[in-house]
C-alpha cells in the first residue's frame, strides 16, 4: 500500500529540480524569448490572448501570421478592426480579438507603445483578466505573479493532493501555487517558473496518463505518493449543457447574393458577420414563429436538416428558412450586406456561420 507524504513540500528543491528539468525539456515556441534574450511584452501578451481557450498547437501558426503581419503593438494599433477579425476567424470567441485591437489602440497611445508591469495596471486593459495579467507580469517583465492555468492547477492539486473540489478549490489551488512561486527578477525567475509548470503540466503531468517516473517534482508529490495523480484535481460533476434554438433567414437575391448581417457588437459572436437569424432561446421556433423575427417579407421554407454547433455553456441547432427576394430587397436595418457565397471568405464570418453556408449552399440557386 502506498504510503502518504505528509512533510510540508520545499519550493526551493522543487523549484531547483523544475529548473533544471525546464533547461533542458521545456518547449521551444514561437513567443519564448530564447536562452539570454529579454521576453518581448507584445509578443507574451498576444500569445497569453490567443492561448486563452485555444491550444498551444493551435495558436502557433496563429500568432506567427500576426507577428509577420503586425510585428509591433503599434503595427496591430494600426491596422482595421475587420482584417484583425478576419486573420482571428478559426479562433473562436472573438470578443477576444476585438479587445485585443482595443488593448493595442491604448497601448501604442496612452501607454506611448510600453505595457504596464504590475497586474494591478494590466488588468485596467481591456480582455486582460487575473489570469492574463499575472502571466504577462510575471513572464514579460519578471514580477512575483502566479497564473495559474489548467497545467499549473493540475500539477499543484497533484503535488499537494487537493482533495476540495473544482470549481471551489481553485481559490486553494491558487494559494498553493502562490506558495512555491519565486521573487521578482533579478533574485529569482517567476516567469520561467510559470513557463516551467505550464510545461510540466503538458508533456508530463498530463490529464489522463501523467508519467510520474519522468517527473522531476515525484519525491515530493503526494498524489504520486498515494499512486492517485489521476483523482487530481478533483472535480464536482458535470451538469448538462442545454440546448438552444434558433432559425437562420438564408435570403437569396436574383443575382445570386445571398444576405449577411453584423452581429451586435456585445455578445457572443460580437461584431462578427452572421447569416441573419432569430434569437437563440432554450424553446424550439416553429416556422411560422420564426417569420415574425425575419429581415423582411418572403416565401421562407424549411430546409432539410439541423446545422449543430456547440459553444462553452451551450449547444446550439439551427434551422434553415430560405428564401428568394426581389433585386431591391434592403440589407436588414442598415447592417446588412448582399454577399455572393462565393465570396464570404472575404468576411470574417464565424465557423458556426460557415456551417450553416455550407448547409445551405445551393438553396434556391438559379
Ligand atoms: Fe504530476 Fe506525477 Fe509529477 Fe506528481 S509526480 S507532479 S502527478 S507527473
């Protein structure tokens, strides 16, 4: 049976043994300063942007178009918020990319192109959370701060055996991982100790099959210890998403073009283009209800079929009315625009859009 470690961990070993296991294993990506080079803040603040509920694989040739395309926060300032919003599209939640442009605005002003280096100040940046600015404080310009993303949280409810559940222990696991953080720059390096544990999280303390024999940290580890890293951390069951409705108006003129409409832009889907639509509500529309909320007048029919797409908090099904309208038709109220399907790509329209494009194709086409 195996025995528990009840001796309070040392972060000076732990944090020695993760140094050097980073110096050698930690990843190489695009946005890390290399060995003795000083970490550029916009290149740590758009990566912390983009990897907020996006994958590191992912986000990569992501934050390599931006850089190419904009290699300064006074560059990205500069351009229009629909290009950043089209070079954004695949990346979800785009209320991010909108702050981000927001952000890059004030930085390259008010700011004079510098990024502030306290959490405190970071955060009155818009789409800059606790999180975000405590990763950009302490990566970019070495403060004592402890971002604690699900890697760090991993690890550190693995290492001390967290028993309180998630959500509720997050407050617990953050205290935890408080404790093992080092000073500011020059006495110690919270950023690469951020860095570290984000990356003992993803290539070794991983969710599923964490391989403790690899782990530098697994003399101290209490999970380890008790043969339990997978209870950790633990988490409260998972309730069901609900599911939403709502009915799509794919509005189709003589010449082919076929209506798309701004989204508000607070929201979900913010700004973005959208084949217009109803609300998406917990109650199935029927058709005849669904006319009511239409752009305008028209013979709408039912398409075949259901376009799914699931969202954080929800999982959304949409129905399909076409319909042909004449050569003068208006563009909705004022925020509309006739679009050939071919050309959407010109938009920045969301995947759940393009979804729906793709569903519809063909309807009512001459
Ligand atoms: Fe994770 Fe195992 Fe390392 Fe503990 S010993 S931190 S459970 S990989």
């Amino acid at each position: 049976m195996a025995t528990p470690r009840t001796a309070p961990l040392n972060p000076t070993s732990i944090r020695r043994r993760l140094f050097r296991w980073y110096g050698k294993t930690g990843r190489d990506l695009p946005w890390r300063a290399g060995q003795g080079e000083k970490s550029d803040p916009y290149r740590v603040w758009l990566s912390e942007i983009m990897l907020q509920q996006t994958t590191v694989a992912t986000v990569k040739t992501y934050f390599e178009d931006f850089v190419a395309r904009w290699p300064t926060v006074a560059d990205l300032a500069g351009a229009d918020l629909d290009s950043v919003l089209h070079a954004w599209q695949g990346l979800g939640y785009y209320a991010r990319a909108r702050n981000l442009h927001k952000c890059a605005r004030l930085v390259a002003g008010d700011q004079g192109g510098r990024f502030p280096q306290t959490e405190e100040e970071l955060k009155k940046l818009p789409g800059i959370g606790d999180y975000t600015a405590a990763a950009i404080a302490a990566i970019a310009f070495g403060k004592k701060a402890t971002p604690v993303d699900a890697n760090i949280e991993r690890v550190t409810a693995r290492l001390f055996a967290v028993s309180e559940p998630l959500p509720g222990g997050r407050r617990r696991i953050s205290e935890l991982a408080r404790s093992l953080t080092p000073a500011s720059k020059p006495r110690g390096r919270p950023g690469d100790f951020a860095q570290a544990m984000m990356d003992l999280g993803a290539m070794v303390c991983t969710p599923r099959t964490p391989n403790c024999q690899a782990c530098p940290l697994v003399t101290d580890c209490r999970a380890a210890g008790l043969r339990q890293a997978e209870r950790y951390p633990v988490k409260a069951p998972k309730k069901a998403r609900p599911v939403r409705h709502g009915m799509v108006f794919w509005a189709v003129r003589p010449d082919g073009r076929v209506l798309l409409r701004q989204r508000p832009e607070k929201g979900l889907l913010g700004g973005m283009m959208e084949i217009p639509s109803t609300d998406w509500r917990e109650k199935a529309w029927t058709p005849g209800e669904a006319v009511a909320e239409a752009p305008f007048a028209a013979d709408w029919k039912p398409l075949d079929g259901v376009v799914r797409h699931t969202f954080t908090h929800f999982h959304l099904e949409l129905m399909v009315l076409a319909g042909r309208v004449g050569a003068g038709a208006g563009g909705g109220d004022g925020r509309g625009e006739w679009c050939l399907p071919s050309r959407f790509s010109e938009h920045a329209l969301p995947t759940l859009m393009k979804k729906v494009a793709r569903h519809a194709a063909g309807a009512l086409a001459e």
